[in-house]
C-alpha cells in the first residue's frame, strides 16, 4: 500500500475525478457566506445546497473539491485516535444526474480510486446501506446493494449482506450492512420523518476501514467500537418530500463526501488519525518544543495538533480571537492548546513556532501562506494575551484565598466568566496552595444560569448571512448590492463589503472605510438606491471567466476562493444605467418595481476601519 504526503493526497483525488469529467471548485471559506445556520463551514456539502437545491452551477453539473471544515462539536471529543475539530473533505457532486445509472457511475468512480488509485485492500473495505422504511413507504437500496456486490466480487470476495448488524455483528461474514433511517439517510432536517414539505434527501451508502481484522466479531460500522473508520459517504439524493409523502426526483443529486486525513489513517493502517502525514512535521516540532514524546502524553499532544492547526487556518479566514461568535472559537482552540502545552512542559511561548509549521505545509492553500506573516503575529498576540490572563487569574484567586479561606465552585466559574481563567487552572492552583475545590458543583449551576442570560440575550439574532430565503429577505439581500454600489459612488472605489446579516425585517452591512459618514452621505447613498429601485432596473445573471470578471472591474472581494467561473449580477434599468454590477450566489428579485423604498437607520463603528450600515424597506 503507498502512503502518500498531502499534496500526493490531494492531487491523487483531483486528477482522478477531472479525468472522469468532474470539474473542479476551490475550497469555500471556513466563514460560510449567506448561511445564517451555522458559524462555520463543516462539510463540503454547504457551499453545495443552493445547486443541490436546483440552482445551477456556473462551472457544469459534475463538480469535485477538497474543502476546507471546522467542527465545534467534536472540540472536547479531540484526544482520541479519530476526532479533529479542523479537516478537509473531499467531495463530488452531479447535479440533475440521469437517474438510471448515476448511482453506478458514484460508486465505479469511488471504488476505483479507492482500491485502484490508492492500493486500499478491498478485503479491510465495508459499506453500509439503506434498509428502507415501511412507515415511510421507501423501499431498500437494492440498486445501491447490487452495485457495491459486484465490486466486490470482481476482487473475488463474497459480498454477504447482512440485515441484523445490531445482532450479529461481523460473525456471519457480512460485508454490506443494512440499517435504517437513523444511520443511512440523510437530508439537510436529519431524519426523513423532520424534513419539510419541499426539501431532498435520499439514501446514502458509507463507507468503512476496517482497522483491526479479526477483532470483536460482534462489531460491525455503526457500533462504538474504533475498529471501523468511515472514510466516505456516498448520497443519493434522489428522494423530496410532498404533502402525500415522498415520491422519486427525475433528476437525483449525488452528494460525496469524505474526510481526506481518513483515507490517509485507512492508507498507513493505523487508526491514529494523528500518525498521517498530516500531522507528522507539526509532531516533530512539538516533541522538540516539549523535550516529550507523542506517546508520553498522547492527549495532550493531540489536542494541540489539532487545536493549533484549526486555529491557524481560522485566523486566514477572518475569524480572528475574540469573545464572541466565530473568534470567540478561535480564541478557545488556542487557549486550549496553551493549557495543554503547559501540561506536557512547555514552559515558555510555543504556538507561534508550531503555527509557522502547519502554514509552511499549506501548499494547496496559496492565501495562507501568503498570510503567514499576519496570521504569526495574531497567534503570539493571544498567546502573549493569555499568559497575562493566567497571571491575573492567579493573582484574584490569591487575594480571593486571603478574604475568603476557600474557594467554591461558583466562585471558580466567576473566576473564568471575568479573567477567563479555566476550571482545571484553579483546581491546580488550588493544589499547588494546599487548599481543594469546595461544593465543585455549584460551578455547573452558575454555568447554567449564565448560559440561560447568554440565550435570551441572543434570541432571534443571526450570526451571519441570510436568515432564510423568503421574499423580504431576497428583497433586502438585491438592496444590499444597490447599497454597496451607493457606497462605492458616494465614497470611493475603496470600499468593499466585509460580511452582511440579513433577515426579513433588515439588512446590517458591513464595509471597510476609516471614517464616520456625514449626514449629507448617508442621504445620498439612501438617494442612490431609491433611485435605483424607482428606475424600475431589472436584474441580470452571466457567467463568465473569474479573471475576465475581475479585469472587467466587477465588484468581489474574494477573488482567489472563487470558482474560475463566476456568476455575475447585474442591476441595469431600460436606459442601460448600470445601477449595481458585482459575483453573488444568493437569491435576487428580478427587478426592483416592488422594492418599496430603502431607509438607513443607523451607521456606526463595526470594528477598526469597518463601519456597519443598518437598513429597512418602508412600504
């Protein structure tokens, strides 16, 4: 079997799919644009949804990436042999596919590069399928089941199906295992029985590595156990929910994904994700910085891999440390690994040097390393920021012992709400004084109390994008393109957009400029785009080239993580003023007769050198 770097990994995966007809997108960024559901991009698939959804893709309905993912969820999960909080998914999708072989094409396509491409033994390779479902009326994959047999036995394996997983495990031989809707479907609701009126889903068919053969012959893919790592999913998206139940698409999506340092732990043999190539220079790196060995404190040594490697790319992408929303993400995954530096030895600063490691490997990511100066320089500054946190911390809890003579678990919690001191620092200050955590518990309850403030406070807000696709909201998403166009006249080509948040009752825009606007300003962006909506304009869709778009000055402001081609909106009335001309993916109105009329409420400071504009439509 050839293990292979990264880059061999990446170019592997990209060549074989544009040699089969897929074209290739570049990685989205890890801040998604218009997806007010989550803070970060965590799979391949959401950049995807608007063409999954019928949208058509610039670039052809055949399409094949690596994109870059963060994952909150799993952030206490890392320590282990296979979670990462930061990965790259490899992903195909076709789009409007031909219903009767679109299937076969998938799994040809996956199983080839697999066993072919990469050497995979096809004898440590198991699938997972869909049962079907009598309450919902869908019958079992067996197109999926006859498909992946065939594979199978045309390396001379006998593809046994087994039906009863839960039961029997691998002891009878199972090769493709059958489960029901809670592990082999997807849709964007999760279960069939959640998804609305109008939404697609399907069936998928996993794929799994099995790490240690001959081992519990009552394990199978979807138990506990580690011995099977899933490096692929496979969806059929060939379903949509209506009012009478689910009834069969004409022209099916397929939706892949898989997690790229996956398939590299399924290449080496080895379930420890963190023995990949991915990881091994960082590892050395760290081990000089400690004067540890990996295996001394394996924990440790994987929370800091991981944690450093997610932040840098973090950082890149805007989501620089702070105490809320996606840097307040950031700013965690950092501290985090500091503490977890402090743990195995480290003594002094160390992040900044492992950081630099992580960005000299990032060849596949030219705007990183182009970065690399400005992203060092973020990291040392919160990891100079919290050291100054820690000696605070140190310093209250100290003048706290001498008035109080104990520390409780409340007051433990106030010690991290206001210095941003950790549990487990004051418990092991607490030791190093001679003194213990009393009534430990009552740092849950304050932690509740103050989760239940942090919600209600946050109802109803968005963290980014748009909150739904409604008219109002398409409405204010087409004037917030009239906005920026106002902007850049009113005040200079200087101006570009910096992140957005609109729902159905307003817009909030954000755009670099280093001063307050005047009052005589905001009125005359207000008049441009009243102007533009009374012209009556209608709006435009072209595709083009990426590099034709941007020498032609069409307004963007992420040119290097566009597609190379782009789709172009333009907002152009019946005398052939060009009210607004700039690359969007999002929903627009077809013309602005019904607009109504754009009102500016607000425009204040944003963050240094943004200003944030807040807007609504009176009718």
């Amino acid at each position: 079997m050839v293990k292979m770097t990264p880059d061999e990994l990446r170019k592997s995966y990209i060549d074989f799919m544009k040699g089969i007809g897929a074209s290739q997108v570049p990685s989205s960024c890890l801040l998604p644009e218009n997806d007010p559901s989550t803070l970060f991009t965590g799979s391949g698939m959401q950049p995807m949804v608007p063409y999954l959804l019928g949208e058509k893709h610039p670039i052809g309905n055949e399409i094949a990436n690596i994109q870059k993912c963060l994952r909150t969820v799993d952030i206490d999960e890392v320590g282990d042999t296979s979670h990462l909080t930061f990965f790259e998914m490899i992903g195909r999708w076709e789009f409007k596919a031909n219903e009767t072989n679109y299937k076969k094409k998938q799994i040809d396509a996956i199983w080839n590069w697999h066993i072919n491409e990469l050497g995979i033994d096809p004898g440590r390779l198991y699938i997972s399928a869909f049962i079907g479902s009598d309450d919902l009326n869908i019958q079992k994959d067996t197109e999926a089941i006859q498909i992946w047999s065939e594979k199978f036995k045309s390396v001379g394996i006998e593809p046994i199906i087994e039906d009863d997983p839960y039961q029997y495990g691998t002891s009878r031989g199972g090769k493709i295992f059958l489960y029901d809707e809670k592990e082999n479907w997807w849709s964007r609701s999760g279960s069939p029985f959640d998804m609305p009126v109008g939404e697609p889903g399907g069936p998928d068919s996993e794929m799994f590595y099995d790490l240690e053969p001959g081992g519990d012959s009552l394990d199978h893919p979807a138990s506990v156990s580690e011995r099977f790592l899933e490096i692929g999913n496979n969806v059929f998206m060939c379903y949509k929910k209506e009012n009478k139940g689910f009834v069969k698409m004409q022209n099916p999506n397929i939706d892949y994904g898989g997690g790229l340092e996956r398939v590299a732990a399924a290449l080496n043999g080895d379930k420890d994700i963190y023995n990949t190539a991915f990881f091994l220079n960082p590892k050395k790196k760290l081990m000089e910085l400690s004067g540890k060995q990996y295996t001394d404190d394996l924990k440790s040594f994987r929370i800091i891999l991981d944690h450093v490697r997610a932040a840098t790319f973090l950082i890149n992408d805007g989501a620089e440390p702070a105490n809320s929303d996606a840097g307040y993400i950031t700013r965690r995954l950092l501290r985090r690994a500091i503490r977890a530096g402090k743990k195995i030895g480290i003594q002094g600063r160390f992040v900044g040097e492992l950081s630099e490691v992580y960005i000299d490997e990032a060849t596949a990511y030219e705007d990183l390393i182009g970065n690399k100066k400005k992203v060092i320089e973020i990291v040392n500054k919160e990891e100079n920021l919290f050291y100054r946190t820690l000696q605070q911390g140190e310093f209250e809890i100290q003048k706290h012992l001498k008035n109080k003579g104990k520390v409780t678990g409340a007051d433990a919690f106030y010690f991290y709400e206001t210095y941003g001191f950790p549990l487990e620092l004051t418990e092991e200050f607490l030791t190093e004084s001679g003194y213990s955590m009393e009534d430990k518990a009552s740092y849950i309850e304050a932690a509740k109390k103050h989760a239940e403030k942090s919600r209600t406070a946050s109802a109803g807000k968005f963290k980014g994008g748009l909150a739904e696709h409604s008219a109002d909201t398409t409405a204010l998403h087409t004037i917030s393109h009239l906005l920026l166009a106002g902007l850049r006249e009113v005040l200079g080509d200087h101006v570009h957009q910096q992140g957005s948040n609109i729902t159905s009752e307003r817009l909030r825009f954000d755009f670099n400029h280093d001063e307050k606007l005047t009052p005589e300003q905001i009125a005359e962006v207000e008049k441009y785009v009243n102007d533009a909506i009374s012209s009556k304009a209608v709006t435009y869709i072209s595709e083009m080239p990426k590099i034709e778009a941007k020498e032609s000055n069409v307004e963007g402001n992420f040119w290097d993580k566009y597609p190379d081609i782009v789709k172009v909106y333009t907002i152009k009335d019946n005398e052939g003023k060009v009210w607004s001309r700039e690359v969007c993916g999002g929903p627009h109105v077809e013309d602005t007769t019904n607009l109504g009329k754009f009102s500016i409420k607000k425009e204040q400071s944003s963050a240094a050198g943004v200003r944030r504009i807040k807007g609504v439509i009176i009718k």
